[in-house]
C-alpha cells in the first residue's frame, strides 16, 4: 500500500521521445549524458512554444519559458562539470526544479489560452520524461557518494 502511494506520484512514463539504448557509452563530456540530450529535444520544443505566443508576451511567459528552458540543460551541463558529489546533486536538483517550472509556465499558457492543450502536451512529456531522467541520475550519484563514503551519503530527497 505505501508502495502505491508512493508511485502515484511519479510522472507518466509514456514520452515522445525514443527510447535509450541500453549499451552504455563512455561519458566524457555533458553532451554525452542522455539527460542532456533529452533536455536539449525539450529546450527545442520550448522555444518553438515560446515563438508562437502573442507579440504581447515577448517579454512575459515567452521569456521565462526560455529562461527555465535554458536553466534545465545549463544546470545538467554545470553539474558534470563539477568535481564532487555533492556539487553534481546540488545542479541536478536545480535543473528539475527548473523542469517543474517550466511545466508550471506551460500550464500558465494554457490556461491564458496563449497554447492549446493538445500542443502543450507534447512538451509537458518530454519535461515528465526529463524528470524522471535527473531522478535518477540524482540515484545514481548519491548511490555512488555513499560508497566512496562507505554507506554514509545522503538519500534522494524529493
């Protein structure tokens, strides 16, 4: 029963994106992380929405759009290039507060009717979808903190 509650939040895992392939290729720089990359398909679609608003919302919704769309692949890039754990987690729970941002401001144009629902829904997948993906490299990272620190790291915090 907890466990189900516990999924009830996660995200759809349904996406547009294709999916990852399971051979693991040596990561020697951010644009090699597959977040990165799913989060740059994202900043794409972003700033196609945020070109279709009204002239009116130039400098308003258009612009934050961008603004957290760019924070989401800039804090995964700033991240990797940090050298300790703690640094890399830190950036990684910036980008995802920038996805739930960003889903936020879509949320905002459709509600203002600047954005269908159907076009919205798009975008709000791949950002359901780059969650997930910071998730677990947030896992993945504390998991290995914790092992160089001999079981002492910090657990994944919502």
């Amino acid at each position: 029963m907890a466990m189900e509650s516990r999924n009830s939040k996660i995200e759809t895992r349904n996406s547009d994106l294709t999916a990852v392939p399971q051979a693991k290729k040596p990561v020697r720089d951010f644009k090699d992380l597959e977040v990165w990359k799913a989060a740059l398909e994202l900043r794409k679609e972003i700033y196609k929405v945020a070109k279709s608003l009204p002239e009116l919302e130039r400098f308003g919704p258009a612009n934050q759009l961008r603004r957290a769309a760019t924070s989401v692949t800039a804090n995964v890039a700033e991240g990797f290039g940090r050298f300790g754990y703690q640094e890399n987690v830190q950036f990684c729970r910036q980008a995802r507060g920038s996805v739930y941002e960003l889903r936020d401001h879509l949320t905002t144009c459709v509600d203002a009717s600047y954005l269908e629902l159907l076009e919205g829904r798009r975008p709000d997948r791949i950002a359901q979808c780059i969650t997930q993906l910071i998730s677990g490299c947030l896992r993945s990272t504390l998991a290995l903190k914790s092992a160089s620190e001999g079981g002492q790291g910090e657990r994944l915090s919502r």
